[in-house]
C-alpha cells in the first residue's frame, strides 16, 4: 500500500466537476483531502492518494488527462 | 544553552520537534522552527553581535543550529554598498545594494546551505543532496566537501554541460534524470520521502530556509541597527522573501532595531511571475506557471512560499513587479557599469524592476532602498550574448592603436 501527497490545481472549467468523486470511481484508489481552497474560477486541493503503485499513478495519469494539474506537495524542488 | 523549541506548521500551528521532516502530518502544511525568544534575548546584543566572526555565524543564537559543530563556509556579511551611481540613474536617492555576488560559490545559496549543511551533521545524515539545475547544485556540492559528506546533485538529464561544472568540480554524484523538470521534481519528492538522504530543500527545508533570514539581519547591522524603508528581494521559490521578511521582524522583536515598517516588494522575471500575476489579480491564488525566461535561477514555476509572499507584500505595502528579458539584461548592463557589480540574470530582475518602480513613482525618491543582488554574473555569461560593446581589433603597433581609439598624437611627444 502506497501514499502519495499531491496538491492539485484545477482549471476554471474543472472548478465544478466532480473530479475527485470519480476518480476514486474509477480506480481503487483512497483520497483524502486535508486542505483546500475552490473559489468561482479557481481551485486547489492538498491530498493523499493511498493504493497500489501503479494504481495511484494511473489515477494520477487520468486527472492530468481531464486537465487537473498535479504537482508534488513541496512545490517545485529543481532550484536554479 | 537551546534556542529552538521545536518545529511548527504555518498553517494548523501543530507542534513537532526539531526533525529532519517539512510536512505537518495534520494538514500537509509546510513546518517552520519556532525559537524561544526570550532565551535568545538574554543571550545576543548588538554588541554581542558586532563581536561574532565576519560571516553570517555571527547570527548563530537567531538560527536553528543545536551543536557546536558547524560547516563554516564563511559564508555571508557581504558588503552593503551605498550605490550613489546607480541610485543617480533611477532617481533614489538613498539607494543600497546589498552584494551577495561574492560568497564563496557566488551566490545567497551559500547561506541556507551552510545552515542545511551543518543540520545535516547534527542528524547523522551521510549524504547531502538537491535538485538543481545551477546555484543551489554548486553550493550543496562545495558544503558537502568541506563537511566530508556525500554529495548527490539531480539535474535534468538536457542542462547543458556548461551549468554543471561549476558543481562538478566538487566532486559530487551527479545523476542526470532521463525525464522533464515536472519527472525530476517528482522523482526527488519521492526519493526524499523513502531513503535517508539529507535533500537541503525537501526534508532539511525548515531549517534551510532559515539561513536567508542572514540577509536582513546583515543589512539591518550594517545599516546602523535600522530596517530599510523598502526593499526589493527576487522571488523563485519565494523563500528567501518570507525569510528577509521574518529576519527583520526578528531584529524589532528582540529590541535590536527599533521597528519595521519595511515595504516587501517581490521581482520576477515576465516569464516566469506566477507570483506577480496573482498580485496584479489581487488574489491570493498563485496559478503554476511553465517558467521560460533567460533568468534561470528564478525559473520556479509552482513557488511553495508563493502564497506567504504574496501575504507580506500585502501586509508590508510592498508590491510585485516582472520585467522582461530585455530588461533584465539591461538592468545587468547598468549596475555593471554604475557600481562595478556583475550579476546574473537574477540581479538583472531586481535592478529592472527597481528601474520601473522608480520610474513609475511606486518607489519614492528619498526612501532608504535595499536591492538584494543575490548571484554572481560569471554564473550566467551566456545571457549577454551579442548585448555587450565588442572588442576592438588591432595589429600590435602604437600607430595602429592609435588610429583604432581615434587617439591623436601629444603635440610634444618625448623619447626617453
């Protein structure tokens, strides 16, 4: 069993989607949301993803196809 | 005698102790040391201060350092130049710019490394490492020689050759990740999530970030004891704004200036100005960005403190502003040519902005201005290219040269 913390960053038009909802539909994956910001327009989201390996990251692979952006909790690490 | 209570989340206040970890187990909020300041205010002064070596260990009691032993790099108390010239081209007219250019591997990086660094020892820790595609990679590779760790640097299997070598010369593992920057990103949040590895900016971050709170304090001394009126710090990660930041509210806390009414204003490069975008929108929301910009050290697209810089510009009265990269290699070109200081791209933001700010009047003309200079310009050769006065060319005779410069000949020239 893996966990995997993520922050997702969701396009306006995403915004109103039920995208977590059916993402633990569609995979065997467990999310839980420990913070969250959704506005009109705009949203985000800091999860963790439990599961299989490569479940967790096909899940991962499914949101970005719908257009969430999935970065790691740390934000961006390479520093210049 | 310990200054360090422990550890705490910004954003649920939950309480940890002083570990090598950066996620509150709670709300995944990112953890930052919270000191005891009552027994640090017994135990520095000024003159406690003023006593201390000339580098940024000077400020020991203020950082997150438990032993004795540290890997002293002589890094910072940099030079604060009253910049007169460049302060005369932009119309300020109580101009400093804080010169960071010359730590030991050329840039600020040197400060939260030395303090990682010497974390890194105090935990047991065997190997030091990041991901970093220039600045960070050289100074985590050099503090790792001199501490007798293991150095283990993740770049981005296409950098090119040129940004490496200043980190190879260290000595250092490099493993170049087959993948784009989101893979090494990724790859690197995972590794430092599994192996027992000392990453400066993953799981040493709360302590890491610290050392940049150096920059205030220095600049704070070697202002007389005072804060500045303004001051315009760049912004990648957005760490080292939030640090120069809580390193001056510090200073007032402790008594050692007398307060801070400090405008934080944040610089980014257009390309990459997730954090100015936001502002402009007035939002606290910082949309990630894909970065493209020849100011690679500021290239940070998804900035962790993005949002808590945003809140301080607001809270302090600062702003946020972004040039282009014309400007930025013009405001490299200026304060090269006003103050003889040569610095990288990232430099070149901050005097660009400074440049339109003043401009614009968002900077008054009699404000005490600090501009944080934070990396050496031989780091980022490449971004003059074809923007600088070419050579003049001659055959090695006086009569050659002389026509060359358009130099007329002494009316009474004399042979010895």
């Amino acid at each position: 069993m893996e966990r995997q913390r993520m922050k997702f960053t969701f396009p306006p038009d995403l915004v109103t989607q039920p995208v977590i909802y059916n993402m633990g539909k569609q995979f065997h994956v467990v999310t839980n949301i420990r913070r969250a910001n959704v506005s009109r327009d705009r949203g985000w989201m800091i999860l963790e993803i439990s599961g299989g390996e490569a479940e967790i990251q096909r899940a991962i692979q499914w949101a970005k196809e719908q257009g969430v952006r999935v970065d790691p909790i740390e934000g961006d690490i390479v520093a210049g | 005698m310990r200054y360090v209570n422990g550890l705490e989340c910004r954003e649920c206040g939950q309480a940890y102790p002083a570990e090598p970890i950066h996620v509150c187990e709670m709300c995944f909020g990112p953890l930052e040391v919270a000191y005891d300041y009552d027994a640090i205010g017994n135990a520095i002064s000024r003159e406690t201060i003023a006593r201390g070596p000339h580098s940024l260990w000077r400020y020991k009691p203020l950082l997150p350092i438990e032993g004795d032993r540290i890997v002293d790099s002589q890094a910072g108390f940099t030079p604060l130049v009253r910049a007169h010239n460049l302060g005369r081209a932009l119309g300020l007219r109580n101009l400093f710019v804080k010169n960071d250019t010359v730590n030991p591997t050329f840039s600020f990086k040197d400060r939260p490394v030395s303090i990682a660094s010497t974390k890194a020892v105090e935990f047991g820790f065997d190997t030091l490492a990041c991901a970093s595609t220039g600045n960070l990679a050289g100074s985590v590779a050099a503090h790792a020689a001199k501490a007798g760790l293991r150095a283990c640097i993740f770049i981005p299997a296409d950098l090119e050759p040129s940004k490496v070598v200043a980190a190879q010369a260290y000595g250092p593992t490099i493993v170049a990740v087959d993948g784009n920057y989101d893979d090494v990103n990724r790859v690197c949040s995972e590794i430092a999530d599994r192996h027992r590895w000392a990453f400066v900016n993953i799981n040493l971050r709360p302590y890491y970030s610290e050392g940049s709170k150096t920059l205030a304090y220095e600049v704070a001394e070697q202002l007389g004891w005072r804060a500045p009126d303004h001051v315009v710090v760049p912004i990648a990660s957005g760490s080292l704004f939030t640090k120069v930041w809580k390193g001056f509210r510090e200073l007032a806390k402790l008594g050692l200036v007398p307060g801070v009414t400090t405008r934080m204003t944040g610089a980014q490069a257009l390309g990459c100005s997730p954090v100015v975008t936001a502002f402009d929108a007035q939002t606290l929301t910082v949309e990630p960005v894909k970065p493209k910009t020849i100011a690679k050290s500021l290239a940070i697209g998804n900035p962790a403190d993005g949002y808590y810089s945003l809140r301080i510009m607001k809270e302090s009265g600062g702003v946020a502003c972004a040039v282009d990269d014309g400007e930025v290699v013009e405001g490299i070109k200026l304060l090269a040519r006003t103050e003889g200081i040569f610095a990288e791209t990232a430099g070149g933001v901050v005097v660009g902005v400074l440049k339109k700010l003043a401009a614009s009047g968002q900077i008054d003309p009699d404000e005490l201005v600090v501009a944080y200079v934070t990396g050496n310009g031989l780091k980022t050769q490449e971004a003059l290219a074809g923007a600088l006065i070419e050579p003049i060319y001659a055959r090695p005779s006086l009569r050659a040269i002389e026509e060359a410069l358009a130099l007329e000949a002494p009316a009474t020239a004399s042979v010895a």
